[in-house]
C-alpha cells in the first residue's frame, strides 16, 4: 500500500451520495461491513480520502467528510476534544503537533 501524506488535504464540505458514511431511513450504512471497516482505520491508522473522485478518475485530494464527523464524534465522547468540530480538531491538532516537534 503506497503511503501518501495527507496532512494539508481539506475536509469535503458535505457528505456526497456516493459517502460509506451515509445512512438510510433506519439509520443503517448501505456497506455495513464496509464502514466499520473504515471507521476502525480512522481510528487507529488515518484520515480517509474521499472516494468520490476515483470514480471519474480524478485525483483524491480530499478528506472524506464522513469519516471526519465520525471521528469527531469519537474523540470528543473520549474527552479529546471540547466539542466536536473542525475548528477544534484543528486546534488540537495545532497543539500536539508542537507537543512532539
């Protein structure tokens, strides 16, 4: 597996149609198996790429955004973050970075 950094990518601004996070009118993720396996990657290896645009062929550039507000969630119910947004997550990110540099 050919490792990239993704550290400057941005978040996509919304869930796409085509989003492993969506869920149906029950609450239920179209792949189940599929999204607990990437929500356990985001968890304990990385960020994930939003697929969306190996579909067309395109470059992926961005971070999916379902994957992010699932760990947004995640880290803020353990306490790591102060509430679960992006600002934050940047913030904290901020600080560990200068922690470990």
């Amino acid at each position: 597996m050919k490792t990239v950094d993704i550290s400057g990518y941005p978040v996509m601004l919304k869930q796409l149609s085509t989003c492993p996070f969506r869920t149906d009118e029950r609450g239920r993720h179209p792949d189940s198996v599929l999204a607990a396996k990437i929500q356990q990657r985001c968890l304990t290896q990385a960020s994930q790429n939003c697929h969306h645009p190996s579909l067309s062929g395109q470059p992926e550039t961005h971070l999916c955004r379902g994957a992010r507000d699932f760990q947004l969630q995640i880290f803020y119910r353990l306490g790591l973050l102060t509430d679960p947004t992006d600002e934050v997550w940047k913030k904290a990110r901020t600080r560990l970075a200068l922690l470990f540099a």
